[in-house]
C-alpha cells in the first residue's frame, strides 16, 4: 500500500498506538479524581502538554487539548468574536480557508458582522497589500490559515502580523496551523500569533484529538461550560488516552522533523519532476518552490476526471484525494481551486498528493507509472 | 383470557384447490421473520392464522409480519372459550385497554360468527355486548357509521375479541409465483419494481452493472444497501455484481456516441438473461416507466426488449415519477436512493442519446461488436453477493 493522502489523516506512528494501548489498559484514571490513580493521569497529561509546548517553544500553560482542529477553529474564532465583539464587527480572512474556519465566518457574517475574504494569486499567496488595505479600525479579528490544505501554499505568516500591528495593534490574530504543525517553519512568539490552532492526526498521532495555543495576555471565554477542565476554557472530562497518544507523536515529531522536511521536500521535487518527464497535459496546481509545504502536491490531469483516476490508484493500491467531491447532483468545486483561477476542467482532473516520512522514492516511481497507465488508459476514452 | 395474534389473508382466500398450498408458504414466511424472537405456535383456524408468543413481544412481531407478503390485517387478539360470559368479560377489557391508549368517544361491535353452531347469533351478540360496553363506559356512545374503534368478535373453534385491524401489504405470499432477476440501479425506481413484483409472490434475485474504476465502490455499497433494505420484505437476494467497463469501453470506440446508452441497456438484458438461464429465474424485472428517459421511450423499450427471449416484467411502466417516490418512500428505499455517489460515471453519456432507435440500425452497430465473447466475459468476472 502507498499512503499519499497525509492531508486528510496520517497512520499513527507505533509507538502512539502502544503507549496508547498502554494507557487505556493501566491508566484510565479520571485526571480530576483526588486519588493516586487520577494524580496518575494528571502527571501524563501534563507531560503530554510539555511536549506539545516544547515543540511549539510556547509556555505549558499556553496550550489548551480540544477534540480537534474544527474545534480548536471553533473556540478561538468564537470566543475572540464573544469576547472582543463589542469593540467592532469587521473580521478578515482568506478565501481559500477550510471549511471550519469559512462556515463560522457565514455564521457570523448572517449575525451582522461584515467579513472580508482576501483573494489570493494563481499559486494560492494572499496580497500583503490587499491585506494592509483591508485593516479597519474595526477589524477585531484576522484569520489566516498557515499552509493551505488543497494546494500547500504557506502564507507569509511573519510579514502579516506585522502589518496589522502597523494599522491596528488591537487585531487580533488566529492561525489556523492544522496542516502546518511540525511541517514547515513556525515561531510562534516571534511571530506574535494570538491563537494557533493544530490536530493530533495530522502528525502521526490519534483522530479526536487537537490543540489550540492562546498567548497568556489573552483570557478568552469558553463555548463549553461544565466542570472547567482546561482551565475553564473547555469543560468536559479529558481525552486521556488521546492526549497521551498526541504528546507522544508531536515529541518524537520534533526530535527528527528538520531531517524528514528535507527528505520530502527532495521526494517532492522528484516527483514533480517525474511526472513532468512521463505524463502530458498536467498542471501543477501547487508551486514546488519554498513558498510551498514540501508534504503537498497538487496536480490537474487535463482530460481525466480526479475521481476515476483516484480509483484507478486505489486499484494498485495507491490512495490518494480529489480536491473536488463528485456527486450525482453535479459537481461540488472546489472552492480554493476556484479562487487560483482554474478551470472547472481543470478543477475536475485535480489529484492532491500527500506524503509521509515513511514514502521512499521507490514508492513514487511506481506511482508515477501507474499515474501514466492509468492516466492513458482514460484519455483513450475522454480524448476520443 | 390469552393473547395471541390473528393475522388475515387477503387474496389467498379466494384461491380454490390451492389455497392450501399458499397458506403453508405464508405460514413458512411468517416462520422466517418472526423465528428469532421466538413464539409458541402457529396454527389456522376458519381462514386466518394464528401465533401464540409473549404478549411484549407482539409490537416487534407486528412490524416485521406486516412486511410478509399476503397478509392483509394483524390483530392483537384476547382468545377465550366460547361462552357468552367469557365474551362479555373480555370485550370490557378489550374496550379499556383501546381507552387507555387512545381517546376514544364512539364505538361499534362487529360479530363474525363462522362457528354456526353458536347459540346466540351475530346481530345479537353485537347488541349485547354494546349495550354491556355503554352500561359500563359511560363517556362512549354508539356510532355504527364512522366510530372511533371497533369492537370485533370472531366466534370459531374459540372466540377471539380485538379492537386493531393493523394494516400489512397483501399481495401473495413470497416464492408462490417463481422466480424474478431484478436489474437494481441505485436509483428510486428499480427498487421499487423489485417490491411490487415480489408483492406478487415472485422471489427476488437481482443483478447490478458498474463501471468500476470509473464508477466508485461507494456507488455499488450504495445498491447494496438498497438490496438490504428490500430483503427486508423478501429476505435473502443473491445480488449478481458485474462490470461493464470493458463493454462500454468496446461500445465507446467500435460504436455511434448517441447509441451508447440503447447498446448498454441491451447488454444488460443479454447478461441478465444468461444469468436467469443459468440460474433457473423465470422473468426479468426492471424499474422502466415509460417516457421517464431516453432510452425508455416506446420505441427505446421495444429495440431493449428484442434483446432477449424471457419476459420482462416492468412493473412501473405506467405510473408517476411522484406516484414511484410515494411507494419508495412507503417501503424506505428512497432516502437511500437519493444519496449521492449514485454514478459519477458521466463520461459513457452520450450528449444526445438517440430516442428513436430502431432495430435495424441497432444489430447493424452490434455487428462491430464481438457479442457473445463480451456477454461470456462479464458473466465470467461476474461477483456474487448474499443480501440477508
């Protein structure tokens, strides 16, 4: 099997699965229980948190465990919007953000807020300017997601804060780092980034678990109420086995993730390459530079509709993503596809590749081939 | 005072030397449905048939034996000895029971004396007992016009006192009629021809065509589901999974574009055909309505049919669209057959599919085509799969 769709959720690494395993069966103690067993529990929790801070270079009491990235988008998005909504109700983001973070916005947007959507270029970049522009001295909010989920383009995350400081130095800024965490450069202090938001399974470790990052100067106020775990910010009795799963991956992540980002940032170049020298009428609809998550690639395949050629991989084994859902009602587009300008055809034909540490470039090679069989093979009948 | 269930046979009661030979079958059905919830016996008594089981568990028996085919009424019923006293007792229980369950304000008593031996005849049995019921109840009046509830007495071998009549599908009882190979898409219609030509007392086996891999496996888990749901009414399916691409791709660059889908739809019925010979199903069935597309013309019906020998029953032939949604919405299959995945397979479509084909122009393309040598290779590759 080769696994390339790393975008929509990652194999856990052994070691989670075992420590996981471990934890369920010795240590399923309620971390608020005053006994030794719920003290137990706490312990692993807090180390699971030091992980996660370390890896971020963040303070422990600076990271919140939710159920995900969705929720983490959710409770930073909303309880900036609750909390700082009386001092204004313009809010920017982009147009090629996820789900998560467009539908709360549509949300809002009904309730009388005004959003701004910043446009993008052909290869997925945000205009710096557009978005000095757009600063009002109502804007209580900019939401920007670091590594775009479709197409991989990084946004200048560095340069933004900058500016809003420069025009508004009471904006506040949310990152939507689901699939930028532990794959691409991030510094969160120096940055200056309010809220961040990530997943556990995007990194190798468990689904149902995330984390959201508030800097200390913000107290925020919570969706969810009840017996004020996570400092009372997300009540509710703790994924305990989730967590531990989650410190577990994000630390032996950033024990060898420089090594691994160089690796794959090599595999994707191969591959792009190869697939330029073995198949015809392509796009690439990701920029292989720097300016793009080296885990990404993007492709559309003129003549081939995404979805066919997705179950002429999967016939060999070889999982992968449309970036555009087919269904009987017509074709949902995809909307971050739509917004760098291609074409519907294009749109049609997309393949998002995602890869792993555990691609090698064996794997690719025999991607490649079966890509250019299968890829002639539909073109036989859609060319005719 | 014993509970037990009374189940009518619609049709079946008119069949002459047969009727026997119907009443087992439905007993053998009603058997199936209801074995693993468990019941005392099932016996006939003067046309209708009887289950004794645990009164708790009649709700659950009653949802599963309105899906047999060839019933028409299920009753829970209060069965006692044939003694006027008796009768008398049970009915005021029976009356309070319907009042403790819903608001009742007028009510009529139905005799039915099949036991001629009985003394007291139906007209006056039913005056008794409702005069005993308004001495009793005083909020209830008489109505024999439009009441609220009946009170129904059976007098047989014993006597049986029961308020519901608990609607079920009629029809005739399952495998009484032969043999059926239904072709089920993933749409709203096939299903539903399946249902009514099973109501008929046809067992159902069906067959289904993708595509696959320009078709997703979603698409064929999605008719599976289908299949599953109708099982509910005929039990197992042997459901025949076969690939058409080869065909289509052979029609694709041998073939007219706008003849695809005449070319297709006559493979289909070939390879059904073959799979019925095979397996010793006496027709075909199929969800065409005439006029609903393209190839579902008069003349897009006749070029199909001259495809094969058997018969093809098409049970939907002359309703509605709307009239086909009511019924797939009655036996539960539509909110499965309108989920997506349905075909994503556009690209065998041809743009303006011919509406008029004829069959001279139709076997004159055929000839580009290896037939037989297709027709064998699919059923070849052809997947089996049990819908229980």
């Amino acid at each position: 099997m080769i696994y390339l769709d790393n975008c929509a959720t990652t194999k856990p690494r052994k070691e989670v699965v075992d420590i996981m395993q471990k934890s369920m069966i010795e240590d399923f103690g309620n971390p608020s229980s005053l006994h030794r067993l719920g003290m137990k529990s706490e312990q692993k929790i807090k180390i699971a948190r030091e992980h996660i801070a370390n890896a971020l270079n963040v303070n422990i009491n600076e990271i919140y465990f939710t159920s995900g990235g969705t929720e983490s988008n959710n409770i930073a998005i909303q309880s900036i919007i609750s909390k700082f909504g009386k001092r204004g109700k313009h809010i920017i983001t982009t147009k090629i953000e996820h789900p998560s973070v467009l539908n709360i916005m549509k949300n809002y947007e009904q309730q009388g807020f005004d959003i701004t959507y910043l446009n993008v270029d052909n290869q997925g970049y945000i205009s710096l300017k557009e978005l000095e522009n757009s600063i009002r001295n109502d804007t209580i909010l900019v939401s920007i997601m670091h590594v775009n989920n479709e197409i991989g383009s990084i946004q200048p995350i560095f340069k933004i804060k900058d500016i809003i400081k420069k025009v508004n130095p009471n904006t506040l800024f949310h990152v939507d780092g689901i699939q930028g965490f532990g794959k691409v450069e991030l510094a969160l202090k120096k940055w200056e980034i309010d809220c961040y938001s990530f997943s556990g399974h995007k990194v190798y470790g468990p689904k149902g678990i995330g984390g959201l990052f508030i800097d200390k100067k913000l107290i925020l106020n919570p969706l969810i109420f009840g017996g004020n775990q996570e400092k009372g910010l997300r009540s509710g009795t703790e994924n305990l086995t989730g967590i531990i799963g989650f410190g577990e991956a994000v630390k032996i992540m950033s024990e060898n993730h420089k090594i691994e980002i160089e690796n794959i940032r090599e595999l994707k170049e191969y591959f792009a390459q190869k697939i330029e020298e073995e198949i015809p009428y392509i796009r690439f609809n990701t920029s292989l530079d720097e300016n793009s998550s080296p885990y990404i690639i993007n492709i559309s395949f003129n003549h081939v509709r995404g979805e066919v050629l997705l179950h002429y991989l999967e016939d060999k084994e070889i999982y992968v993503s449309t970036t555009s859902a087919c269904s009987s009602k017509g074709t949902e587009k995809s909307h971050v596809l739509k917004s760098i300008g291609l074409k519907n055809e294009e749109i049609e034909g997309s393949i998002r590749f995602c890869f792993s540490y555990e691609i090698t470039k064996e794997d690719l090679d025999y991607t490649v081939k079966v890509l250019k069989e299968s890829v002639a093979d539909i073109r036989q009948i859609t060319m005719r | 005072m014993e509970k037990v269930l009374s189940v009518s046979l619609g049709e079946i009661a008119l069949k002459g030397l047969n009727r026997k030979y119907f009443e087992d079958q439905l007993i053998k059905n009603m058997r199936r449905v209801i074995k693993d919830i468990g019941f005392e016996k099932i016996y006939k008594e003067q046309g209708k048939i009887y289950i004794e089981a645990e009164e708790h568990n009649f709700p659950q028996m009653i949802n599963r034996l309105k899906k047999v085919f060839g019933l028409v009424y299920i009753s829970p019923c209060i069965r006692i000895e044939k003694n006027e006293e008796k009768i008398k007792d049970a009915s005021i229980v029976a009356i309070r029971e319907k009042i403790d369950k819903e608001k009742i304000n007028t009510f009529k008593v139905d005799t039915n004396r099949a036991d001629k031996n009985f003394p007291i005849k139906s007209p006056e049995l039913s005056r008794q007992i409702g005069g005993l019921i308004l001495q009793n109840f005083n909020e209830l009046k008489v109505d024999v016009h439009n009441p609220d509830t009946f009170l129904y007495i059976d007098i047989k071998q014993n006597a049986y006192i029961y308020t519901d009549k608990i609607k079920g599908y009629g029809g005739l009882p399952l495998g009484t009629n032969g043999k059926g190979l239904l072709l089920l898409s993933g749409g709203i219609d096939s299903p539903v021809a399946g249902f009514l030509m099973a109501k008929r007392g046809l067992e159902i086996s069906a067959v289904h065509y993708h595509s696959y891999p320009f078709t997703s496996e979603r698409a064929e888990e999605k008719v599976k589901d289908l299949a599953r749901i109708l099982s509910r009414y005929v039990g197992r399916i042997k459901m025949y999974s076969i690939n058409l691409l080869e065909i289509q791709k052979e029609i694709n660059s041998k073939c007219k574009e706008n003849e695809m889908t005449i070319l297709s739809r006559r493979f289909m019925m070939k390879i059904a055909g073959r799979i019925a010979e095979r397996e010793g199903i006496n027709a075909l069935i199929t969800g065409e309505s005439l006029g609903q597309v393209a190839s579902q013309t008069i003349e897009g019906i006749s070029v199909t049919n001259k495809s094969v020998d058997i018969p093809v029953l098409r049970p939907l032939i002359g309703l509605d669209k709307v009239d086909i949604i009511d019924i797939a919405r009655d036996i539960e299959t539509f909110e499965t057959s309108i989920l997506p995945f349905e075909d994503c397979c556009t690209v065998f479509l041809p743009k303006h599919p011919v509406t008029k084909p004829k069959i001279e122009d139709i076997l004159k393309s055929e000839e580009a085509l290896d037939v037989e040598t297709l027709v064998d290779k699919a059923i070849e590759n052809m997947e089996l799969i049990i819908i229980e």
